[in-house]
C-alpha cells in the first residue's frame, strides 16, 4: 500500500513541479488566485524566474524523495533525512492545510479573494491529503 501512495504522491508533485517549471517559462495558464492578495482589489505579485524554478524543483524532490523511501528508487539519503524526513514532509503539509490564520489554509480569515477560495476548494485539501498520505507512508512503509 506504502508503494501505490508514494506513486501517486509522486505524480501529485511531478504535476505540480511542471506547472511551477511552465509559469516560470512564462505560460499564463493557472495563473489566477494562485498567489494570495489581502483583497479582492489588490492585484497579485507575480513570483520571479528563479523563485518559481527553485519551487518547481523542491517539489520535484519531494516527490522523488517518496520514491526512494519506498525503495522503488534507489539512493543514499543523510541519516536525519531517512529518519525524520517523511514525518517532516506530514508536518509542512498538514501545518500548511491549517494555515496562517490570515491568507492560507482551513482557518484563515481573508477567504472572499480568488486566491482564498481556491485555497478553501482545492490547495489546503491538497495539503491536508498529502499530509495524510505521507502519515501512511511513514507508519505503514
């Protein structure tokens, strides 16, 4: 079961790291209600090049780190990595889903923003399952 998780975990982040690599290539698509604004009227900052490219590959790495801890890949990870590394993915993520209390996750309190309600609908459950999952992994793998 840890196997099929982390496959499927890994192509969650493989999805979301191309997307990062084509917004960063300059593609428009999926641009709206991504980045956080503290009202309906304040237009988005963009992320840069570089910031967005370093995103897309942290999560391509997260994904294949889900890989080789069900030993589909194979590599030499650091001690503290191989031992706390799941349990510190679970922790990003879930913490992630709960949010900040202002723009991000299930409690915050700017929810009226395209950004919030995409957050509300699609980003902080998608945490929150990846949180989930990764607990799986972690007790079950």
């Amino acid at each position: 079961m840890a196997k099929i998780i982390a496959v499927l975990l890994f192509f969650v982040f493989l999805f979301l790291s191309l997307i990062h690599v084509y917004w960063a290539s300059g593609g428009k698509w999926g641009t709206k209600g991504v980045y956080p604004t503290p009202d309906t009227q304040t237009p988005p900052k963009n992320p840069a090049i570089v910031p967005t490219l370093i995103v897309a590959v942290g999560l391509f790495c997260f994904g294949i780190f889900y890989l080789i801890k069900v030993r589909i890949v194979s590599a030499v990870l650091p001690l503290w990595l191989e031992k706390y590394g799941l349990w510190i993915l679970m922790t990003i993520f879930t913490v992630r889903a709960i949010g900040d209390f202002k723009y991000l996750g299930f409690f915050k309190k700017i929810k009226n923003t395209k950004f919030g309600q995409n957050d509300t609908y699609y980003f902080a459950p998608l945490c929150l399952i990846i949180g989930i999952l990764t607990l799986l992994i972690a007790v079950t793998g």
